[in-house]
C-alpha cells in the first residue's frame, strides 16, 4: 500500500468515475484501476461497487476511506515539518449542531493562523451526520450534546463506531425569542407560557427520531411546529412569527444580532454538551487549538 494509492481511491470516491478521477490524476484509466485493484487485493476488501454509472463506496470502502484520510492527512503535517521546500495548506474539519459558538471558534481558528493557505471545513448538520462524519474521519470531530433522555441510545451507536464523548460543559434549558417578543421582558418562563408560539427546531432527515433532536424535550406535544434546515432561517422565523426555540442559553450578539436573546426555561433537564472523537486516534494539534477557542466562548 502506498500513498499515491491512497490519493487515488480518495479521488475515484470523490469524482464518482474511473474516468473523472483519472482525468484529474493524469493518468489512465488502466492504470488508475490496475491501481485501485491491487490495493483492493492486497487489504482484502472491495472499496468500490462498480456500476453501469460509475463507482460506489461499499461499506467497508467508507471506512477504509476514513482511515486513508486520516493517513494523508498525517503524512502531509509530516512533510509540512520536515520539508522545508513544501508549504502544505493546513487542513482541519468539525462537524457540529447548530451552536454559533462552534462558529466563533473556527474563526479564531482561522485568524490565529499565521499560513496563507488552508482548507478548514465547517459543518452545521443533522445528529446522525455528526456521528457519522467523524466515524468515517470526514471530520476529526463533532460537537453535540446528550442528555438524560437521548444518551443510552446516542452513547450506543458512538460506542459501536469505535468514537467517545468527551464533555465540554452543562448548560440548563433556555430559549432563543426576539427581543421584541411578548416574553422577552420576563426573568425566566414556562412551558406553559410558551404554549400559543410557534417552536422551531432543526429538521434531522431521515434520523428524524426523538433522540436525534437538537432541541432538549423534543418529545414534548406543541400545538404549532416548525421544522428548518439551517440557523438562517430559524433566525429569520424567530422574528417574523414571535417563535422560539429551545437552547443552551450561549448566544453571541456578533453572529446572531442583538434582537435574538436568550431567556432561561424553568423545567428540569440539562444538557451536556461535548465533541466526539475516535477512541484510538490522538487530536492534531489544530484540533486542540481549536478547543482552546471554544473553551472560551462555553465559560
């Protein structure tokens, strides 16, 4: 097994096609298969599925592919300390729920950098992505968060991905409204006063299951609901329908504006909010520059 054949599986799963990932490796397209066949061969393990449109990562292939990045990515810090004449970009990838503090950290992330060049991936997504992303080490790790009702079943699939939970911080329940709402005024509230607003909470796709749900007492019966995909949006709704949605109270006026704001939720529960990581790799040291930021933003 080589490097250069690492490169290659990565760009055949990336470009979809033989044809497309030998165009962009300049190489032929024998010589790209023979390649992918003899790595194949020598791991004993089938990467790909080939169909009549091109190349699928098996299941298998998304593991190994998970590790072949990991490896690339090692070999890259590698040259970057000990070749003086390569300046590789640096290259660090979180997935996350939606939280604008995880945000606020990946940008003094970047601003701390002293390289012109890198290539950072920032990714607000679904709970079952998050896990999965960092399973396959598209992301080195995931921020979310359990709870007393979600943690026996969200702990079991991390567990059984070979990844951990490593906690950040508690925070109790809050609620994100608009400065303008009829409740913004109040010290604190009740699920009873929130009862005639609309709640919104982050759509989960095909893992829409309570204990997948960003938003702590999902299982909770609300006459009007609204689902969303992104914070934008959720924002955009708080304002326009005097909605709300449930929290962890950490806000950041920059990311957010000034006219969302927080309120504490008086109902017991709390969340634990943390990143999960493979058990057996070590954090890059990027990835630690990162947590330092966070820790920041969380105390």
């Amino acid at each position: 097994m080589t490097l250069q054949q690492l490169r290659y599986v990565i760009t055949v799963a990336r470009k979809g096609t033989i044809s497309e990932a030998a165009k962009e490796l300049f190489i032929s397209q024998p010589s790209l298969t023979n390649a992918i066949r003899e790595l194949e061969k020598e791991m004993n393990i089938t990467i790909f599925n080939r169909t009549n449109k091109g190349v699928a990562v098996s299941t298998e292939g998304e593991q190994f592919l998970g590790y072949a990045r990991q490896v690339l990515e090692q070999a890259n810090l590698l040259e970057s300390a000990y070749k003086t004449s390569v300046r590789d970009k640096q290259r660090f990838s979180v997935s996350t729920q939606h939280y604008a503090f995880v945000v606020n950290a990946f940008v003094d992330l970047i601003k701390e950098l002293p390289q012109n060049e890198y290539d950072f991936s920032i990714r607000e997504t679904q709970t079952y992505e998050i896990i999965d992303d960092v399973a396959t080490m598209k992301s080195e790790i995931g921020i979310i968060y359990l709870n007393a009702f979600n943690e026996a079943a969200l702990t079991k699939i991390i567990k059984s991905k070979g990844l951990c939970f490593n906690e950040l911080f508690i925070a109790k329940p809050h609620i994100f409204v608009t400065a303008e709402h009829p409740l913004a005024n109040k010290e604190s509230v009740t699920m009873e006063e929130l009862a005639d607003y609309p709640y919104l909470s982050f759509e989960q796709g095909d893992h829409n299951s309570f204990y997948y749900s960003e938003e702590i007492f999902s299982t909770v019966e609300r006459k009007k609901n609204i689902r969303v995909t992104d914070r934008a949006t959720l924002f955009n709704l708080l304002i326009g329908l005097n909605g709300y949605t449930v929290c962890s109270g950490v806000i950041d006026s920059g990311l957010n504006g000034s006219n969302i704001i927080s309120i504490p939720l008086i109902k017991e529960g709390d969340m634990r909010i943390g990143y999960i990581s493979h058990k057996k790799l070590v954090l890059s040291p990027l990835c630690k520059k990162f947590l330092n930021h966070l820790n920041k933003y969380i105390k």
